[in-house]
C-alpha cells in the first residue's frame, strides 16, 4: 500500500478519496485477498490518512460490497460465495437487459461501426487462444454497451455489481473452452445492437446471463475455487517484471509515420488517451513500446525502478494508483532514459523542468505540469497493466504520441494497425486530390441524404422565420 509523504497525514475529503481508490485497486487487483483483515491504525499509516478518513473509506467500500464488518473483528475484504455471485448475475440479467434494449434503439451509425469491430477483436483473441485478451475485450464490450445506452442509472448499479463479480468473472474466463462458449453469446449481443434489434438484443443478454449463471453453479457444484495466483493476472503492486514480450519494433515504427489520428480511426477509433494528456512539446511523432510504471502518488521510486528494465525503442508509461498532479519526472530522469534508448514518456501525472526537457531533446506527453517535488519511499510495479486515459496499457504494447495527443496498440494487433493505418492514409490521399480539385464532402462521402429533411433558406426567409437579423 501507499506511504504518504514522510511526517504527513492527510485528512479530509481528498483523503477520503485517496484512501478509498487505493484499496478499491488493491482489492479488484488481488493485491487484497478475500477474507483479509483490514487494521484501520496499519492502513492509515502506510496510506498517509487519518484513521478517521480510513474509516471513511472502509464504509464507502461496504456500501460497494467490497468489505464487510465482523462484529468485534474490525472490517475485511468481503468473500463472495459462489450462491451470492448467482443472485447478483441475475440483478445484472434484468440490467443489461435494458441496457442493450437502449442501446439497439439509441446506437449512432459510428457507435455500430466500433461495436462490430470490437467483436471482430473479440473473436481474433479466441482463435488467437488469448484468454486474458479476451476477457478483457469481454469488459469492454458490456461497458461499451452502457456507454451507448445513455442508461447512467443502471450503469451505476452495474458497475457497483461488477467490483463484488470481478474475481468469479476472471475465473470463468480462464475456464478451458469457456471463451469458445461465450463468444457466440457477445457476438449475438453485439450484432443486435448494432443492427438496431432491441428485443433480439435483450434476448442475447438474457441467454448470456443465464449461460454465466449456469457455469457458475456447475464451479459451486464441482468445489472449483478461484485460483491462487489470480492475483497474477491483474495488474498487482510490488512486482517488477523484467522480461516482458514486446511489440514487433519495426512495425511499431510504421505507427509513427501515420500518426495518432490516423492509427486511432484506423483501428476502430479506439486506444485514444483522450484530450488530457498533451504534449510537452510541438512537432515530436514517435512511437515506441510501452514500459510501464505503476507509482504511489508523491512517489517517483518506481520510475527510477523502470529506468533499469527500459529497452531502446521503449516508452515510458507512467500511471499513479490514484490521481495525483506532483512532478514527479524531470531532467535527470530524462537524461538517464535517453543513455538507455528510451523515446520518451507518457504519464498521467506530473512534469517539471519542462524547458529543459524541450532543450535535451527528450518527447514527453503529461496531464499536468508541476514544480512540486516527489519522494522515493514506496515500491510498486513495473512492467504490469496501467489504467491512463481510460485505456489499458500492458507492457510491450505500441505507443504512438504526436501533437495531437497519445494512442495506444494492442501488442498482438500492431501489424494490423499498421497495415489498416496505411490503408487509410491511401485513401485520404485519393480523398486529397478530389477536394483540392473542388469535390465537395457532402457529395464526395455521400452525405447530401442526412440532410434531406434540412431546410435550406436565403438570408431573407431566415430573418422572415426567425425573426432575427440586422
């Protein structure tokens, strides 16, 4: 768990906050077993916090479903049996039920076109025999259909749901044949919504449930238990990993040439960091492969931890357990990654020495930009899964970052990037030509038909409607 800053206790609601992302973390990520003590006066030191804030927390993460109270016991991470991860699949059932009923009414044309390709990645990740990739496009695939629901209420309930879940739906997914089962069950769900079928997609959810509960059941029946090294498999603390398989690195540098924008829309409009993480500097295009920094906030160690484990090619992905602004990367780290071959840095966090970094040379791309310093005190992870820009990054996935901000490629999906990202940029040339020459967009993308109920007026019968104009 997180230090705080030496000699400090923080208290208050940003307290609160920090206490409650970090355990929430290292719960859902393992670092936290089931059935595991929770001693208030242990944690609020390591965590830097109030016990009163703590305790906050604690009962945040109660209302959750996450810890439960013990009677005369204090609080630990709540055990859900395998009876109770039933009943709460079957509160998801009528939930994403009426989510993907939304969806199939609600789905904009461009919203269709990433849903069929996201199932065209979750049946590659099948035949490539990929569980954990699989498992992971499963999540995204049931919060993609929330997001295009617009169903904010049920998707608070669920997520609430998902965190009890987590472990039960990572164990089904390491199940042999599992994948093979369930990806027909997705497909069904994915192609009914993006087709516009809202009774045919509830029914593909409905049918899907009732296949996890099933599975379920027959795990409880058979006494199978979550494996022991779950744990392993999720992004965990205090872990460095020193030999990561790595992205192709001369199709990575292909990326590069095509740029974040290009590579973003070709593959599927997906793996964009968003508009938060922005350059340090204008006219840098690199692309490289991830190495990633899992830090505590305040606390830069596992940066220089990194530093040791980097490859010429890399990019250093930094991501802090919870949010923190500190400038926790400067010059001399710089000067150390570029004797290492390093390309430059991707952080969620904070920068300083900014012209200085401008002046070696050095490319980086941050979320904020601050003087104040940092300690090394408090080991995480290197080399292990991030969360940044709402994408999942893995060690040895491509980066590609530019003026326009920061992509991320799947390290198994980058020689498809590349070759759909060059088939894009042919197109957009063609495209080029045609409007330099005076075609027009709406004609040349087809598009006059969307506009067939628009009314088109002179000046005059505007003011006339309107009422409006000088």
């Amino acid at each position: 768990m997180a230090a705080g800053a030496p000699g400090s206790t923080r208290a208050g609601e940003g307290a609160r906050t920090h206490a409650l992302t970090a355990l929430r973390q290292a719960i859902l990520s393992g670092n936290l077993a089931p059935g595991q003590r929770l001693v208030e006066e242990e944690l609020a030191g390591v965590l830097g916090v109030t016990r009163q804030s703590l305790r906050a927390a604690l009962l945040d993460l109660t209302a959750e479903g996450l810890v439960e109270r013990i009677p005369n016991r204090g609080a630990r991470v709540r055990v859900v049996t395998a009876e109770e991860a039933v009943a709460i699949s079957e509160c998801r059932m009528a939930l994403e039920a009426l989510c993907a009923a939304k969806a199939a009414e609600r789905i904009t044309d461009d919203e269709a076109a990433e849903l069929r390709e996201l199932a065209e990645h979750l049946k590659r990740s099948v035949a490539e025999g990929n569980p954990a990739k699989y498992s992971e496009l499963n999540r995204e695939l049931h919060r993609k259909v929330g997001v295009i629901s617009r169903q904010t209420v049920a998707v608070g309930l669920l997520e609430r749901l998902h965190a009890q879940l987590v472990r039960h739906q990572f164990q089904l997914a390491q199940r042999p044949g599992r994948p093979e089962v369930s990806l027909g069950e997705h497909l069904a769900i994915a192609h009914a919504i993006a087709d516009r079928r809202p009774r045919d997609a509830e029914r593909a959810v409905r049918a899907h449930l009732a296949s996890v509960i099933e599975a379920l059941r027959a795990d409880n029946a058979s006494g199978h238990e979550i494996p022991a090294s779950l744990g392993a498999a999720l992004p965990m603390l205090n872990v460095i990993v020193t030999d990561p398989p790595r992205a192709d690195l001369a199709e990575v540098d292909k990326l590069a040439a095509y740029g974040v924008a290009t590579v973003h829309e070709a593959i599927g409009r997906d793996g964009y960091l968003g508009p938060t993480i922005r350059p340090n500097q204008q006219g840098a295009r690199i692309a490289g492969t991830a190495l990633t920094a899992l830090c505590w906030p305040g606390d830069n160690l596992m940066i220089h931890a990194a530093v040791e484990q980097a490859k010429p090619g890399d990019i250093l992905v930094v991501a802090t357990t919870s949010p923190n602004g500190d400038g926790a990367f400067g010059e001399l780290l710089a000067t150390s990654l570029l004797s290492k071959g390093v390309r430059g840095l991707v952080t969620g966090g904070g920068l300083r020495d900014t012209q200085e970094l401008r002046d070696l040379g050095f490319p980086a791309w941050r979320a904020h930009v601050s003087a104040q310093g940092t300690v090394k005190e408090t080991p995480g992870a290197v080399n292990v899964p991030v969360s940044l820009g709402g994408q999942l990054i893995r060690p040895g996935d491509a980066i590609v970052a530019d003026d326009d901000g920061v992509c991320v490629v799947p390290r198994l999906d980058v020689t498809r990037a590349a070759a759909a990202a060059g088939a894009r940029i042919a197109k957009e040339d063609a495209n080029r030509k045609q409007l330099a020459d005076g075609a027009l967009g709406l004609d040349m993308y087809g598009l006059r038909p969307k506009l067939a109920k628009v009314a088109y007026l002179s000046y005059a019968q505007y003011v006339e409607r309107a009422g409006e104009g000088i």
